[in-house]
C-alpha cells in the first residue's frame, strides 16, 4: 500500500487547523498509520530540507520548522502521495486554489501549513527521517 509523509507545520499547529487537515484525509478514504506532535531538531530540519540548502530561503525555512510544534504524519491508500499533493493546493498560498487546505487556511509560501512528500523516493525518505517502522501501525480489515 502507497505511504506519504505529511506534516502540519507550526503555522497549521497554532491556526487550530491540525483536526481538520485530519479530517480531510480521513474523509477522502485515506489511513493514519502514524502521527505525533513533535518538535523538530534543526539536524533534522536540515536533513528534511536538504534539497534546498542553496537556496536563499533555507536558513528561515529551517528556522519556521524548528520554531515550535509540527503534526508529522503517515498517510497510506491508493495514489496517496499524489492525491495529498492535490489536496495541499500550490506551494504558495496565492496560487493555491479554494477547497486546497492551502488554499483555505494559507497566505505566504513560507508559512504554508502543510507539507508533504512529492514523490514516492521522497515519501520513503522522509517517513525513514521521522518515523521508526515500530511507530507504524498496521490494519485488519473489519469493514
Ligand atoms: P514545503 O512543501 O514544505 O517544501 C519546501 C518549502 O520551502 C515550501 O513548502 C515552502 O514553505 C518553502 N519555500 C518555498 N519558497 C520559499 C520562499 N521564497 N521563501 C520562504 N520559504 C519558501
């Protein structure tokens, strides 16, 4: 079953938003396998973000996340990594569209709620970089 990484970044955390991006997922048919809320440390920070280290934004990026709690979460079903990205909305708040959780509750780029893996070597990554495999549950299927 396809796994992604989603996190409710601190802006998501203090706007009151982490039980309704919840929400969203879980009414679209997707799984929680695993959560928590958690502070980053900047090594991880670096480590997630490392794809942008050049660019000018990378020190304040690193900042934002570490700054206070993120909602970090494992998400799995069909195309889910593909699907969450649709359902997030644009990178940047501006461009993300209405119905988009960024386009519902974001405003800047940087401070743009939710991320989450862009493909599946990310997703991998990423779920490795945050997750131990124990803190991942598994389902028996009763409905
Ligand atoms: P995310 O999906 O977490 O992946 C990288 C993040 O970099 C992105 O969301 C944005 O929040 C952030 N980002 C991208 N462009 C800029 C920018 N110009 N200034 C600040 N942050 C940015």
């Amino acid at each position: 079953m396809e796994k992604t990484f989603l996190m409710v970044k601190p802006d998501g955390v203090q706007r009151n938003v982490i039980g309704e991006i919840v929400s969203r997922f879980e009414k679209k048919g997707f799984q929680l396998v695993g959560a928590k809320l958690m502070n980053i440390p900047t090594e991880l920070a670096e480590e997630h973000y490392g794809e942008h280290k050049e660019r000018p934004f990378f020190g304040e990026l690193v900042g934002f996340i570490t700054s206070s709690p993120v909602f970090a979460m494992v998400w799995q079903g069909e195309n889910v990594i593909a699907t969450a990205r649709q359902m997030m909305g644009s990178t940047n708040p501006k461009d993300a569209v209405a119905g988009t959780i960024r386009g519902d509750f974001g405003l800047t780029v940087g401070k743009n709620i939710i991320h989450g893996s862009d493909s599946p070597e990310s997703a991998v990554r990423e779920i490795g970089l945050f997750f131990k495999e124990e803190e991942l549950v598994e389902y028996n299927k009763l409905m």
